[in-house]
C-alpha cells in the first residue's frame, strides 16, 4: 500500500489491515509454505541495519551448511537515520562481514536499491525491527508482508503496551522468536493476535554471551596501574515522543560522566556505548547540534582512560567490571555477565510505571541512581571497594529466566522449528 499520511489515508489503511488484511495473512503464509515444501528449500533473507542490531550471527552459521536453505545476508541502513549515520553502519557492516569472510549483498544508500524481491524471490525474511517505514520501500516490511517475515527481537522488550507487542508487523509477522514464557505472556495480553505467532526459543544473543571466550576490546594503558572497567550506555530518549516513558537521561548526566572520568582517571576506565540512535537525535537536539555532538564523542576516543564503542557489545560486556545505563534491553542483558549495573534514573517509581512485570523484577536487581551523588558512591562502593549485596540476587534472575530452552542453542531451537514449520525433510 502507498504511504498516505493524510486522515483519511491513515483511515483506509486501518479498515484495509483490520478488516482484510490480518484475516487473509494465514492464506498468504500457508501458499508459501507449500511453495517451499515442493521445493524442499527455502530462501532465506537476513537484513541487517548496523551491527549493534545484529542478531543473527549464530543463525546465519547454523543455516549456511544445511542444504535445506539458501540464505542471503543484505544490508539496509535504516532511512530513520541522518544520513551520515547510515553510511557509518553500513561501513561497520560491511568490515565486519569482511573480518568473517561473510558473503553479502551491498546497499546502495544515494542509488536504487538491491531489489531483494526480484533478485532474491525470499521465502522467509528476518528484519532487525519491527517497524514500519524503517527501511527504503524496496526493503521495507509493508512490501513483504505476503511472505515470512520472521524476527529475533533487537533487545529485549522491557516495556509494556503497543509499541512492544502490537504493530502491525507484529501481528502480520509469520514467526517472532521470542526470549521466554514471560515475554509471550506480554504478547498474548496485548497484541491483537493474541501473540500467535510467537515461538520461545531463548534471547539471540544469549549464544553470544555463553562462548567460552572473549578477545578483551577495551584499550590499553601502559602505565602498570589497575583500573576497573565501566560502561556508560546512555539512551536516546529525552521525550515521549516514541511513544513510551523517556528514559534518556543523557543531557543532564552527560558532562558529570566526563568529570567522573577524569577524576578517577587512576581508577577506572570508562568506555562511552551510546545506543545508535543517540547521534541522529543529538544532532537535532537545539542545545547540542552536529558540531558539538561530534567533539563529546571524538572526547571520549581521545581521553586516556576512556573509548568509544560503537559496535557489538558482547565482548565489551563480558571483560568489563561493572555498568551504568539507562538502556531498556542491557536491563536484562548484562545480567548474563554477573557484574554489578546500576540503572540511571531521577524517578524510577514513575519509570516502572511503564515496564513489564518482568523488567521490574530485573530492574529490583540493579542499583539506582538518581542523582550524581548516587552514580559517584556506585563507583566507589560497588565497583572499587567490591561490596555488592545484590549479587545472589542477579545469579538467581539469571538461571530462571536467560537460560534458552531445551539444552539447545537460540539458533538450533529457531531452525528446528523453521524445518518442522516449513516441513521440510
């Protein structure tokens, strides 16, 4: 359908998905799978945004070798983005994929882009969000939504409502691979096809933080002292404009972070993981602006005790010593390094207002902060003098619910249902 965003646009595009297009999407789904099943193959398309939202590293490494499949990584920047962004998260793709010896295709970001459909003909296709209008059209998830869009969430989804669980593409979606039996809860309560499309099969990234080893990312500093390890990941968002409770704390907290850094630059290094949307959004902030945006950032690579880190996260997360966030997915994901974590908020009563009963019960495990007070007795208490009283408690959260099930991979799981769900043999 054409992007209309008159009211009377919006309008017919609510009657033509709600009245026709949720009701004929078990036919669509059901002609491709026989499709496949003759075939005896499916054609598979992984699309990856930037490489802090990939998730399909182990999936693409399970499917690659089983005939079953023909699986095709393409790149697409998502057009939300300042332009300048998409072409650093497509260049963070492409050296990536290059450092793995990854076949993919390229993204034509200022030419006409890779038409998947033509070329490719997918059967099934993994998008990095949920979101539509994220990608150019040719790519987007409205111009396939007769085929099996399937999706590993890019974070875990620690709040509630329609902008976790009930988009269209949610309930248009074939498969989304979810965590556990908590998050399929949520989905059953809120999304309008009472989330039957979801599968469990464990959290994606859970395969990244259960290797045995990781190279140690942070940078070295030759001058015989030990320092502990923090990671500052701030969000992105200031307003409620994305339709949640902004958690974004970045502007009043951000230049104390310099401070605290250097003040402690015998201590402790600091290394700056914004999320990746925090650049586009500074850079129309009217108090910050491209110009300087670009000097806080450049600092943070510069200062001796301190990095910036634009990429995955895993490696940094299991060879650091302690982080401060107020990221709503490293809620649950530095839980799998038993650190200690403190989350970043001036009224956290207010902000759990708009969480998940699962997020609460990951957050109840976290040290708060709400002040510059609270962030510098963090660092002093839990990170240098070693006092961490809530680290039973972590440990407990972490077996019952980070665990993927059935003794198995996230990426075994999710092929073992692809095949049963495609019959193929």
């Amino acid at each position: 359908m054409a992007n209309d965003s008159s009211f009377l646009g919006k309008a017919w595009r609510y009657v033509y998905l709600h009245c026709w297009q949720y009701k004929r999407v078990g036919q669509w789904h059901a002609r491709r799978i026989a499709m496949v099943e003759q075939r005896g193959k499916a054609r598979v398309v992984l699309l990856a945004m930037s490489v802090p939202m990939w998730r399909y590293q182990h999936l693409w490494e399970t499917l690659k070798d089983d005939p079953r499949f023909e699986v095709t990584i393409v790149i697409s920047p998502s057009i939300d983005y300042d332009v300048e962004q998409q072409h650093l998260d497509a260049q963070g793709l492409r050296d990536y994929f290059e450092k793995r010896n990854m076949p993919y295709v390229d993204c034509n970001i200022e030419g006409e882009p890779y038409d998947i459909k033509g070329q490719l003909d997918p059967d099934v296709i993994f998008y990095p969000q949920p979101y539509e209008h994220l990608l150019v059209p040719e790519h987007d998830c409205m111009s396939f939504y007769d085929r099996l869009l399937c999706y590993y969430p890019y974070a875990y989804m620690t709040g509630n409502g329609k902008f976790s669980y009930d988009f269209h593409f949610h309930n248009l979606a074939w498969r989304l691979y979810y965590s556990n039996d908590e998050i399929l809860h949520e989905a059953q309560r809120t999304a309008t096809n009472k989330g039957s499309n979801v599968r469990i099969v464990g959290y994606p990234t859970s395969d990244d933080f259960m290797r045995p080893n990781f190279p140690d990312v942070w940078k070295h500093i030759d001058d015989g002292r030990e320092r502990k390890r923090i990671i500052w990941a701030p969000h992105f968002s200031f307003t409620d404009k994305f339709g949640q409770i902004p958690r974004g704390n970045f502007l009043w907290v951000a230049h104390f972070m310099v401070d605290l850094a250097q003040r402690y630059k015998e201590h402790i290094q600091i290394a700056f993981k914004p999320h990746p949307r925090l650049l586009t959004e500074l850079y129309a902030h009217p108090e910050w602006g491209k110009k300087r945006t670009d000097e806080f950032y450049q600092l943070w690579a510069d200062m001796e005790n301190t990095q910036l880190e634009m990429g995955n996260h895993v490696d940094l997360f299991m060879t650091s010593d302690a982080m401060i966030h107020d990221s709503g997915s490293f809620v649950i994901e530095y839980m799998y390094t038993h650190k200690p974590v403190m989350f970043i908020s001036r009224d956290i009563d207010y902000f759990l207002t708009g969480q998940t009963d699962f997020s609460r019960q990951a957050l109840a495990v976290h040290y708060i902060g709400k002040d510059e007070k609270e962030i510098r007795d963090f660092v002093d208490l839990q990170v240098l003098g070693g006092e961490d009283p809530m680290a039973e408690k972590r440990m407990e959260f972490y077996k019952r619910y980070l665990l993927p099930p059935n003794n198995k991979t996230v990426a075994q799981n999710t092929m073992d249902d692809l095949i049963e769900s495609l019959h193929l043999k």
